[in-house]
C-alpha cells in the first residue's frame, strides 16, 4: 500500500555531503512528488524537505540511505495509510 510521507534532512557542511545527497535523492525519483530547500550560509547548514509517495519499503530505504550520509540527519514522518 502507498503511503505519504516526508522526510525532513539537515546537512551539516553541505558542501562536503550535498553531492551524495542529491545522488541518492536522484535515484528514488520516482516516488518524489517534491522538494525544498533553503540554505543558512550563516550556520554552515541546509535544510531540505522530501514529499514522497510510495511503499512504505522504499520511504524507509530512502530514509536510511540518507540518513548514512556522514553530515545529515534525517527525520521522517509517514502516513498511516487506510487497510
């Protein structure tokens, strides 16, 4: 069953963890509906927001595959769905 979801990430020093990133983000494509991000120069940091639909085997991929990368944290919030 698809479920809605998103994910919400901060890097730390994006410059050295937005590449991986933005990879890894490329390659669920097909379950990103849409993005956001806004970047605080001052901090050093960036923060993104995934919205996503899809199985709830790919949202948790995704989440721990970003949330491997060394300088992101991630947090993700997901739909219960209806049985």
């Amino acid at each position: 069953m698809e479920r809605i979801a998103v994910i919400g990430a901060i890097l730390e020093n994006p410059q050295q963890c937005q590449k991986v990133f933005n990879d890894t983000v490329s390659a669920f494509k097909d379950i990103i509906k849409g993005r956001t991000g806004i970047p605080f120069n001052e901090e050093d940091m960036a923060v993104i927001s995934l919205i996503l639909k899809g199985e709830l085997d790919e949202i948790n991929a995704l989440t721990g595959k970003l949330g491997n990368i060394h300088g992101v944290t991630v947090k993700t919030a997901v739909s219960k769905g209806s049985e």
